[in-house]
C-alpha cells in the first residue's frame, strides 16, 4: 500500500472513493471543499492511502489555512460539524497521520486538528499522539421508523404543539435554491447572529455552497402573511439529511416556523427513503439548544477535537471586556456587521 497526498476536488479517485465509503459525509465532498478554496481562499488536500493500480482504499481530507492573523493548521475541516477519518483501524489512521503531521511540520503549520465523528480516544492518542482539544455535542435522528413512530417520539408540549400550532397559523412553506429564497435566509440569519453576537457569514460563502453542492443543498423558509419568519439550510449525502444552518426573526417564535420546517425536512428525508437526519453541532455551553434538540428524540453524542500538537494551555480573559467588544459589534449597521463577517471567518477555520 501507498501513501499520497492528492488534490481532492480534482482528483477523481477521491469522490468514487467517498461514494463508495459508508462514513463519508457532505463534508468529505469534493464540493464542500471546493466551497471552502472559493469563500475563505482554503487549500483542500486530502492524505489517502491506495492499493496497486491506484484506487483509494482510506483517506483523510484537510484544508491547508495560512492567515496573517491567526497562523497556518491543517484542520480537517474548517466550518464542518464533523469529519470522519475514513480509515479500516488504527494502523491507517497512525499512517496517514503521520504523512500529514509531516508536511504540517515542513509549511510551518501551528498544528493539525482532526473532527471525527465517531471515536474511541484512547485509541486515537495511542496512535497518532493527538490531544483532545474540545469537544461538542451533535444528535442525530434515526428515520429508520414510520413518520407516526417518529412524532410519537418528539416532545408533547415543546414539539408536537409547536407543529399543530403552525399548522393552524397556517404558515406558508418554500423550499428551493433560488436568490430570492438566499435573501430571506439571508436576512433572517443576520437577526440570528446579532442575536446571539456573532458576525455573519458572508453571503458568499452560501453562493459557493449553492454553486458547488447543487442539489444536495436546499433553503427552506416558513412565512406569516408572506413575512418570512424562520429558515434553514439542509445539506443531504447519500442517507443522510443535514440540518446545517438556522435562522428565525424572534418575534415570531411563538408560531413554531423553525419546528414546522425541521419537521418538514425530516418527512422529506422520509419520502426520499433515508435513514438518519443530522440536527447539526451544538457547543456544549449552549444548553438550551441542546435541550431543544433532546425534545426531538434525537440521539445525543459527544464529538471530540483532537490536535497535534497538544494543545496549550489558554490564557484566562477578561470576561467584562470580551462583552462589551461583543456589545459594541452588534451595534454598528447591518453592512458594516456583515463585512465584519467576511474577514473574521476567514482567519478562525
């Protein structure tokens, strides 16, 4: 067996490969990645090992980040809930880590950062020396059940209610890929993300992923009166539904849109026979989301970061300051909040 490193927007062994590799995910696509070159200028590449004649037989894809500001890492993958090394034991992972261990060491890179979905830690800092760096929390739905099976299972008052209450709101439904769709998701997220002091993406980086995923991605939007009130963004792979992006206006929570659109999408996944809805990472300091998510019945795992090497020891900060700097940010005009978006997510992959 060998080695390489390949270029895996370009290289087409690499997309058979995930096709045919049960724990690849959106996020191992060529598409996801190319994604990420064309938004934040991230260089995909992917250390994969290969049989004689050259098919792929494992492979862990990364994006190389080189910032002014914040220093070149190899991160497997910027932006992206999880990503799976998909790998057949720990003698492959060790393998293809250590080839990307050494060309981190070569380009001067801060360190390497790995986000597997599924793992056993003692095994992986066994073989590969990596460092939990943090951890999150992501749950999962299985849909392998009738649709009646599943809503009996959601929360009675927190769910349930909240979808016979849009329903008698009678609230308007849109799903698609259009601009016009983009811009009311696109509004809708930066109330989201005044709301919760963060910049915004940047709309190009939705652009790119409607370009390079296709029909893999849809935006969904419920509306009052022809008012868009909440939105989201799914990604699907294979059997695999995602609910990736959300947003609301928060006057309107009370009428259940972004319950009637994750319920939307979970019949839809249903109708297109897959097994399993992704309702995305939650950071562990954020426990009513968590909360929220436990009221669908979803199952709740921990995803742990590794990084290599260990991760040092973070400096406490000024909690007062941190605060007012959020305060002030959410402050200034919509377009200056945005640009603000532009060039933070650029530097923090």
């Amino acid at each position: 067996m060998e080695i390489c490193r390949i270029e895996p927007t370009t290289d087409p062994r690499w997309e058979t490969f995930i096709q045919g590799h049960p724990a690849a995910s959106i996020f191992h696509t060529p598409g996801w990645l190319e994604a990420l070159r064309r938004t934040y200028g991230y260089e995909p590449v992917a250390y994969a090992m290969s049989a004689p004649g050259g098919k792929l037989i494992s492979g862990i894809p990364f994006a190389r980040i080189n910032s002014f500001l914040t220093g070149r890492r190899l991160v497997s993958l910027p932006f992206s809930d999880h990503c799976q090394p998909l790998v057949d034991g720990a003698e492959e992972l060790q393998g293809l880590l250590s080839a990307a261990k050494d060309d981190a060491r070569q380009r001067g890179c801060k360190y390497l950062e790995i986000r597997p979905l599924v793992s056993e830690e003692s095994s992986i800092s066994a073989a590969t020396h990596l460092a939990r760096s943090r951890s999150i929390t992501d749950h999962r739905l299985d849909l392998t059940r009738s649709e009646a099976e599943i809503l009996q299972g959601f929360h009675k008052d927190c769910i349930r209610r909240k979808i016979a209450r849009a329903d008698r709101e009678k609230l308007q439904y849109e799903e698609g890929r259009s601009e016009e769709l983009l811009a009311k998701f696109c509004r809708l997220n930066l109330l989201t993300r005044r709301r919760h002091q963060v910049p915004p993406q940047p709309l190009a980086w939705f652009r790119n992923l409607m370009d390079c995923l296709g029909d893999r991605l849809s935006i969904r939007v419920a509306s009052k009166d022809d008012t868009p009130i909440a939105s989201i963004i799914t990604l699907s792979f294979k059997n695999v539904l995602i609910d990736k992006y959300n947003s609301s206006d928060p006057a309107f929570n009370t009428l259940g849109g972004t319950v009637l659109l994750i319920w939307r999408s979970i019949q839809d996944a249903l109708s297109r026979g897959m097994s399993e809805f992704d309702m995305g990472r939650t950071d562990l300091d954020n426990p009513s989301l968590i909360t929220f998510k436990d009221h669908w019945g979803a199952r709740r795992s921990n995803v742990n970061y590794y990084r290599y090497p260990k991760p040092e020891t973070r400096m406490s900060t000024d909690s007062a300051v941190v605060a007012a700097a959020k305060r002030l940010l959410v402050t200034v005009p919509d377009s200056m909040f945005s640009a603000v978006g532009g060039l933070f997510y650029r530097h923090v992959g």
